[in-house]
C-alpha cells in the first residue's frame, strides 16, 4: 500500500543518511523500524505487573476510594496540614 506522511526535515535527513549507510532504500529502513517497534509494543502489553507496596496501618476512614474527586481533595488536605 502507498502512503503519505510527514516526518520533521531532521528526522528524513538522518533517516537519508542512515539507509545510505547500511546501504538499503529508505523504504526498507520505515518498513523494518515500523515492524520493529510494532513487535515491541506487542510484548510489552501482556508483560506489565503492578507491583503492590504495602504497609503496616489501614485507611483512613475519612479516605472514600470510590469516588476519585474526594481522594484528591482527602490527598490535598493531609498535604497541607503542618
């Protein structure tokens, strides 16, 4: 498929250079960088864990974990308290 995009003056510059360089047309550079970057994102999505930190104590009970709004305002007030 052809397409069309925009890439900054800079970036098609190096980009000139680097497939003169490995001596390969720009177009087989894009299409190899795109598939690299592509297969990248694919094995990083199933490989994220959230890693818990946890701590003697419990929550607040003024602390309402449903409503998002309220945790910045509980979050704001305990920061400004001396």
């Amino acid at each position: 498929m052809k397409t069309t995009i925009e890439i900054p003056d800079e970036l098609a510059v190096a980009a000139k250079k680097r497939a003169a360089e490995l001596r390969v047309p720009l177009r087989r550079l894009v299409i190899e960088g795109l598939r690299s970057r592509l297969a990248e994102d694919d094995g990083a999505r199933g490989e994220r864990v959230i890693e818990w930190i946890t701590a003697p104590g419990a929550l607040a009970s003024d602390l309402d974990l449903s409503d998002r709004s309220a945790m910045h305002r509980w979050l704001a007030e305990e920061q400004s308290e001396p």
